[in-house]
C-alpha cells in the first residue's frame, strides 16, 4: 500500500483550505482555518473527531504542522 496526499485546496465548509492523506482504506482530513486575529487553526480530522490540532501565526506554518501530524496519526491509526 501506498501514502497518498490529496493536495491544499480553498474549502469555503472550513473557512480555509484543506487537503487529506490516504493509506489503504483509511483518510484522514486536514484542515487549516483562517482566524480573524491573524492566526491560523489548523486540525487533524479521522472521520468527524479531531485528533490533533493547534495555532500558528502564518498559513504556511499551519498546513506544515498539519501534515506532519497527519502522517504521524495515520501511520498510529493504522499501525
């Protein structure tokens, strides 16, 4: 099986972008919200639970914490 990477697109349902990785049979979202105080919230989402999450002050920091930790739960996840 192989890891597959659905890349960032604008999402207007999470008021940001959002993209997802794959392994098998399991997906898990990733979300990345803009916030009005100039902060970013990002989010690791298997099925409707958030796994993993946190804030950033820029974009490109939230989606790369987002990633990292999407393909840290997803190897536990299916491990």
């Amino acid at each position: 099986m192989t890891v597959k990477f659905l890349p960032w697109r604008p999402d207007a349902d999470v008021y940001g972008e959002a993209a997802g990785v794959a392994f098998g049979s399991r997906f898990l979202d990733l979300v990345v919200t803009y916030c009005g105080d100039q902060t970013f919230e990002w989010e690791v989402v298997d099925a409707c639970d958030v796994i993993e999450g946190g804030i950033t002050v820029s974009a490109v920091e939230a989606r790369r914490a987002a990633e990292f930790a999407g393909r840290r739960a997803l190897f536990c996840v299916v491990a």
